[in-house]
C-alpha cells in the first residue's frame, strides 16, 4: 500500500468504523517514527479525510490539527504554539487558560464544546467554526502528568461533536503521547 491509501476512507462508514481506522493506520505510520511533527503531521491528514468521508455534521469539520507546548513558555506563562493542521491558517499562540484549547490546556481535561459562542472567551480564529472539541495530549506518571499539546477539531454546525468523538479523540491522544518523542 502507498502511504496516501492511508487518508482513503471508503463511503458509508461510521464515525466509529473511521475512527477504528485512523487509529489503526496512525499506530502502523507511527511504528519506527517517534518525531512529534511528522506524527503531527500524518495524524491531521487522517483526521480531516476520516471526516470529510462521514455524513452531515462530521463533514462540516473545517478544522483539525493540534497546538503544541511552546518551548518559549515559561512557567509563570505557558502557552500553546500552533502544530501540524488541516484547514485554514489559525492564531499561532494561545494562553494556557485561554479560550477553549487554552482551558483544555490549563485543566487537561477534554472540552466538548456544542456553541462556541456559549463558551466564555472562545478564540475566534475562523467565524465560520460553530462547535468545537479540545482533547489534551498528555504525558508522564500519574502525580506529575505534563501537558505536550493538544488536538483541535472545528466544526462548521452546532453540536458537531459528540461522546464518540471524545473516546476515540482521548485515545488518538493516549497513542500520540506514548508515540512520539515530545
Ligand atoms: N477556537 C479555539 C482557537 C483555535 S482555532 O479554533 C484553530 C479556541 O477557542 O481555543
């Protein structure tokens, strides 16, 4: 198989069945690639094919890619530095707290999000984006876990996401953090 067969989702799968799928291709290119941007990188792929092959409101996502630790933070000030994406260009920082990928950051909890505008200060980078959910990528003992980054994913409908998204997103973000160097 080439590497771009990876990102071809058949029609007429679940969202469950496409998921199954991105974790099982990301496991395959992540064998023998501990590199965080090229896993990154090939996990946004398959994310944004795995939705634009799934029924209304999936295929409305217009955003998925993550933020990473910015290496610049300090510790009285961390933030999120923009990663690897599918989509449109994005804000490049993001204070830990801030918005809704800055408070899965700060708190390292998923943050299922059915109105963005309902969100107390919610970062507006594309106005088009409705809904949204925000799974944090963590690593480390339990007692001293370090958030590294997070995945982002943005819909263009209300209520995109659901608790499906949240258990196969929370175990993408389980794989990427044992997979990668970060
Ligand atoms: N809306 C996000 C900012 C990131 S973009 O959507 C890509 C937030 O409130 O954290």
């Amino acid at each position: 198989m080439v590497h771009a067969d990876a990102s071809n989702f058949a029609e007429g799968v679940t969202k469950e069945q496409a998921y199954e799928q991105v974790l099982l291709q990301a496991g395959g290119l992540f064998d023998g690639q501990r590199n965080w941007v090229c896993n990154l990188a090939n996990a946004a792929s398959l994310l944004w094919h795995a939705y634009k092959s799934l029924p209304h409101p999936s295929n409305q996502v217009n955003w998925a890619g993550f933020y990473t630790l910015d290496p610049q933070a300090t510790y009285s000030k961390s933030q999120l530095i923009l990663g690897p994406f599918q989509g449109k260009v994005a804000c490049q920082l993001i204070a830990f707290g801030k918005g809704v990928c800055g408070t899965a950051a700060a708190t390292q909890t998923t943050q299922l999000v059915a109105d963005v505008e309902k969100f107390p200060g919610h970062i507006a980078c594309d106005g088009d984006s409705r809904s949204e959910i925000v799974v944090p990528i963590v690593v480390g003992a339990a007692g001293e876990k370090k958030l590294v980054a997070i995945i982002d994913v943005d819909c263009a409908e209300l209520d995109g996401f659901d608790e499906v998204d949240r258990k196969y997103l929370e175990q993408l973000a389980e794989l990427l953090g044992r997979s990668c160097d970060w």
